[in-house]
C-alpha cells in the first residue's frame, strides 16, 4: 500500500516552477470535485429523476472508488512509472468527467462518478510525491504548505464555483469544468516532469486487495440501498450483507495469514496508529455527512438560491485552512491531544448549534456556525497526522499513510449514507407522529382555520400536510446534528488512549489531505 515510488533526479530549477504549477492544478481539479458537486444535487435530483436518499449516491459512489484506489496508487507507478500513471489519472478523471455532465439517468452520472473517483484516486499522492521529489529538504516545508493549500481550495471554492455555475449556465458544468484545468495539467506533464525508474519486481497482494474492496463495495451499497429496499425483507439487501460479512472476513484471515498481505498487520499493533484510524474515521462522517445534510437543508427547506448556498457555505473551509497554518506553528510547542481536544470540542459545540436551527436562521449564524465546524476540522487534521505516525516505524509510514486515508474515506461515505437514510427514515416517523394531532377537534388548529386551512376540506387537508412533511423534516435533520454532535463528544474521550511522542516526529502532514 506505499505511495513512495523510486525519486528521480532533482528537476532543473528552470522547470521546476512548472511543474509544481502542473501538478498543483491536477491537485485542485480533485480536490474541487469533492465539494463542487455539492450545492447542484437538487438540480442534478430534479433532472435524473432521483430521490432525496438516492442522490447522495452522486457523492458516495465518487469517495468510495476513490477510497478503493488511493491504497494501491504507490504499487502502480512503482510498475508503471508515476508520470505514465499520473498521465492516465488525469485522461481518464477528465474523460468520466465529460461524461458526468452528458448523464440523462441516475445510473449513468453514478457509474461515471465511480470512474471519477478510480482515476482520481492516484492525482492527490502522486502529484505529492513529484514535488517531494523536485524540492530540497530545505525547501520541501514551502512546498508541501502550498500542497496543503491546493487540497484545502476545494472546501473553500468548491461550493461557491459549483453555484455561480450551476446558477448562470447548468449543473453539467460543474463537471466541464475540469476539461481545461486537466488540460493544463496534461500537457504540462507531458513537457516538464521527467519518469520514474521502473521496479519489475513490484507486487501487490491482489487477493487482499480484491475482498477489501468487494468488503467496502458491498457495505456501501448495502448502506445506500437499504432504506429504498426495506433493508432485510429484501433479498438485494441480504445478498449485500453476506457478500460484505465475508469479503472482509476472507481479508482479515488472509491479513493475519498471508506472508505478505495487502495490509500489514504490524500497523495496528502501534496504539497511536490504531487509536488514530478511529479517530480519522469519526473526522470523515462528521465532516462531509453535514457537508451533505447542509445543501439540501439550504436550497429545499430554506429557498436560498444555489449561489447563496455555496457562499455562505465557504467560510467553512476558510476556517479550516486558517485553523491549519494556526496549528502548524503550534505543533510541536503545545501538546497534540490538547490540539485535539480543541477541535472535537469545536465541531460538537457547532453541532450543537445546528440542533437549534429553523428555516429562519439568519446568514450569518449559518456562516459562523460553520466557520467554526471549519477551525475544528483544521484543528484535528494536522495534529491527528502528527500523532498517528509518531510512534509508527519509518519503514511503514507509507502504508499507514494507504489505510489512513483509506479509513476516513470510508467514515466519509458510510456517514453520508446514514445521515440521509436517517433523514428519509425519521421523516416518515415524525410525519406520523405529528398527523396523528391533526383532527377537526384539535383547538390549534382555530388560527389556521381562520386562514382558510381546514383539515375539513381537500385543499387544507394537502396545505397541512406540506406543513407537517416541512416541520418532520425539520426535526429529522436536528436529530442528525445531534448524532454528529454526539460522535464528536464520545471521541474525546479516546484521546486517553494516544500516548505523547518523545520527539517531535519526521513526518508530512500534508498526508492527512490526500
């Protein structure tokens, strides 16, 4: 699972200024694609004919290929060489993009989302990887605090170019988008970045390989369609629980088993490393699950126009990347957990928050609220990183690094899927429970009685129920900000399990982004 490839010579430093430009774009293109779909779903709902659950698959499909293929990137440019593979990244992240933005059905933009992600996968440790290799020891410090920026352009800008876009031309253009950045980027690779020695003798464990990823295939997919199916009354859904139950059993056997397995058993022995999985884990639910629950909230239940939506959601990531230069200069002077503490305690208090929202929350409490969700994720990103590789061997940082990323891409999708399921799922719950006071006795209902809304006729009957759906739903998502509220509060208590590194460790931060 190592990303580390065999470094080349040090590029001429005439180049070097283009090729950091090149990579950097391919960098952003990924990165952007992560949120910038975001703020179109109604629109790309409406015109794929899909449900509210069934859309969200826009964004799971895309992390979970790209949570698939991001392990196994190091193994293919080590065979391969990293400018081939990255060339081919690119070709064919732009060419499903096309795609993206020319789907008629959901089937399609999903499928094409998968290609997405597979090609994608390798453009955010691959393009690290070059500019380790083109700066000095000295240098690299400045480079990777750049390469932390591109990665973190995608929170800020993702939302805000998806609605301008979505908004002026079409939702298929959040996609188009990416045809002149990779573009960019292709041709200045081609020029500028020289290959990689070849290693004819690189392996990977393919059997390992494969059952992890029907493991996390069939999960998500069991995620997704449960709810839509009636979760075990329907037999799609317990085929999809046997196949996940046993694709990550054989893994596991085979893990402990194999001589040299697809993931190294020995990582977990390390507690920090361990402790640190889980942790990375509960960041990628809380963080892009209310990512996913904002845009529908904004758009459908609040009426802002998708631009609006996409730039009061900005400034979430604006506090993240401030919150990352901020945590930069303190690692080191004051102790990591403290750090963490900090930004769990940070995301649970804006989640706390959120459970109090109505459609008439104004702006600029949904910007602030989400600023400060933003500084907690800067403040548990880079020291969470920090801590997790402190303790691990050098020789195994590479493929802690795959599984790292690998377990907060899965809390990614896993927490995406299960805060729509919930907010379908108690929306019907909490439509029956609050029509079951809607009757012609109830003295509540005088004042809209004298509206012209009588649950005595057809038309008030109808106006009435739009008005219970709206506040059940209202309900539902509080009910999902509490369960991000409370994952954020019970993983403070792990922090007792991190033990503090003796020194400060030799480790890229900038892991934690890929």
């Amino acid at each position: 699972m190592s990303n580390a490839t065999t470094a080349p010579p040090s590029a001429p430093i005439a180049n070097r200024g283009a090729i950091t430009a090149c990579v950097i774009l391919a960098v952003i293109m990924q990165a952007l694609d992560t949120t910038i779909a975001n703020v179109a779903l109604p629109h790309i709902q409406g015109d794929v004919s899909a449900s509210a659950d069934q859309i969200n698959w826009v964004l799971t499909s895309y992390i979970v290929a790209a949570a698939i293929m991001t392990p196994p990137s190091g193994f293919l440019s080590a065979k391969f060489g990293r400018k081939r593979v990255l060339l081919v990244a690119i070709a064919g992240f732009v060419a499903a993009s096309v795609l993206c933005g020319l789907s008629e059905s959901l089937a399609q933009i999903v499928g094409f989302r998968l290609l997405q992600g597979l090609f994608g996968a390798a453009l955010v440790p691959l393009s690290q990887g070059i500019l380790l290799d083109i700066y000095n020891v000295e240098e690299r410090g400045r480079a990777m605090a750049l390469f932390g920026v591109s990665v973190m352009v995608g929170p800020v800008l993702g939302p805000v170019i998806g609605g301008w876009l979505t908004d002026n031309i079409s939702w298929r253009w959040v996609f188009y988008i990416n045809v002149p950045i990779g573009a960019l980027a292709f041709f200045g690779i081609v020029v500028y970045v020289t290959e990689t020695k070849l290693d004819t003798l690189a392996k990977l464990d393919w059997f390992g390989f494969g059952m992890l990823s029907l493991g996390i295939a069939a999960l998500q997919l069991f995620l997704d369609r449960g709810e839509q199916l009636d979760w075990f009354y329907s037999g799609e859904i317990i085929v999809e629980a046997l196949v996940c139950a046993c694709a990550f059993y054989l893994f596991i056997v085979h893990m402990f088993t194999a001589e040299r397995s697809f993931v190294n058993p020995r990582l977990f022995l390390d507690q920090n490393f361990a402790v640190s999985m889980l942790f990375i884990f509960i960041v990628g639910v809380t963080y892009l699950a209310s990512l996913a629950l904002m845009t529908p909230y904004l758009q459908t239940l609040m009426g802002y126009p998708v631009v609006t939506a996409g730039i009061v959601m900005g400034p979430r990531g604006l506090g993240t990347m401030f919150c990352m230069f901020l945590v930069g200069r303190l690692i080191g002077k004051v102790d990591t957990r403290f750090l963490l503490f900090i930004g769990l305690a940070l995301t649970a208090w804006a989640m706390y928050e959120m459970t109090g929202w109505t459609p008439d929350v104004s702006q600029e409490t949904i910007i602030s609220v989400g600023f400060v969700q933003g500084a907690g994720l800067g403040f548990l990103f880079v020291p969470l990183t920090t801590i997790a590789f402190a303790t691990l061997p050098a020789q195994m940082r590479g493929e802690g690094t795959g599984l790292y990323n690998l377990s907060r891409n899965i809390g990614s999708s896993v927490g995406i899927s299960v805060v729509s399921m919930l907010i379908t799922e108690n929306t019907q719950v909490n439509h029956a429970n609050i029509a079951a006071y809607v009757t012609p006795f109830n003295r509540h209902f005088d004042a809209t009685a004298a509206q012209g809304i009588s649950p005595l006729t057809a038309v008030g009957r109808a106006t009435l129920d739009g008005m219970i759906t709206t506040q059940a739903t209202i309900i539902a998502y509080i009910d999902d900000f509490k369960l991000l509220m409370l994952m954020s509060i019970c993983a403070i208590p792990l922090l007792v399990l991190l033990r503090k590194p003796k020194a400060p460790p030799a480790v890229d931060h900038s892991v934690a982004m890929e």
